[in-house]
C-alpha cells in the first residue's frame, strides 16, 4: 500500500459483504497479518475496472482464436460423423 492512504486522514465506511466473503477477507488478513481494513484498501487500489488498449486487443485476439479454434473443431467433427455413417452404413450392408 503506498503512503499517501497513510498520510490520509480516514473516513468510516460500513460495508455489507456475504459472509463467505468476510471468512475469505479475514483469512487473508490473519496470514498477512494486517487488517480486515488494510485487505480491503490494497484490494480497492489494486481494482482497475477500465481495460486499457492494450487488454482490449488481447481480448480481441483471444476471442479471434477462440472462434477460429471452434470453427476448426466444428469442421473435424463433422469429418468424424460422415465416416461414422459411412462405417455404419457398410456394417448395416453385411
């Protein structure tokens, strides 16, 4: 956590969180042995809701193989269902 939280002065927020969430906190808190507090303001500061440029060709990028890879995986199941009938059809011939 960087000094300037420290520097400032602090404001009372009450929070409503799941209690699954709180045991989770409070875990992490006793193994790094700080606050239920200082977990959450390193979360806060660690939270970064934008996606930068970055991040979003990335994500671009991953969905473009994503739907590529499918595709592909789509046309050999196809290939693997016309020989299966092709096979079935040779066995029924027997």
């Amino acid at each position: 956590m960087g000094a300037s939280v420290q520097q400032e002065s602090m404001l009372r927020k009450p929070i409503l969180m799941p209690p699954g969430m709180i045991k989770k906190v409070d875990k992490i808190a006793r193994d790094k042995k700080v606050s239920f507090a200082e977990v959450v303001r390193a979360a806060v500061e660690a939270y970064d809701g934008d996606l930068s440029i970055g991040d979003e060709a990335l994500l671009e990028a991953l969905a473009d193989t994503l739907i590529r890879t499918t595709q592909e995986v789509i046309k050999k199941i196809d290939e693997v269902e016309k020989r299966l009938d092709e096979s079935h059809a040779k066995l029924e011939a027997q």
